[in-house]
C-alpha cells in the first residue's frame, strides 16, 4: 500500500490581450506536512491544558498591561480570581 499524499494545485494561463492561451503556469504544494503539523500542534495543546489543569498549584497568565488571560482549575477554585 502507497503513503496518501495532500497536495494543492495553482493554475494560470498566460495570454495576450484576447489572443489565444499560449502557455500555461501549474504549481503544485505539498501540504502534507502541513496536516501533520497542525494534528501534532492540537496533540501538545491537549497535553499542555491536561497538564495545567490538573497541576496541584495555581497557575495563571498575565498580559503586560496586568490583564489575566488564563487562570487554571487550582487558582479558580482558590478564588483568587474572579
């Protein structure tokens, strides 16, 4: 059994004015690895919450200007944070 390939194809045709295709431009791209890339990336992001959620310590996220933009299950339950 072959390996199933991704792949996007590009076409464009090369006139002048109103006269006939003369040439013809194709690109073809392997976006195979793109695929894997962003199954492995979803894969470490689930890792990454299981493992910040279930951490016995709390653990939050702050923008430089101060702003929270994550909070895990510990420091929620703490109510540290509203």
């Amino acid at each position: 059994m072959g390996k199933s390939l991704v792949a996007i194809e590009r076409r464009s045709r090369d006139t002048i004015s109103e006269e006939p295709v003369y040439r013809w431009y194709a690109l073809n791209s392997d976006i195979d690895d793109l695929y894997r890339s962003r199954e492995l990336l979803k894969e470490r992001e689930l890792q990454l919450s299981l493992l910040t959620e279930t951490l016995p310590a709390m653990l939050w996220k702050a923008e430089p200007d101060g702003t929270i933009v994550y909070v895990n299950r510990k420091a929620k339950n703490t109510r540290l944070c509203t």
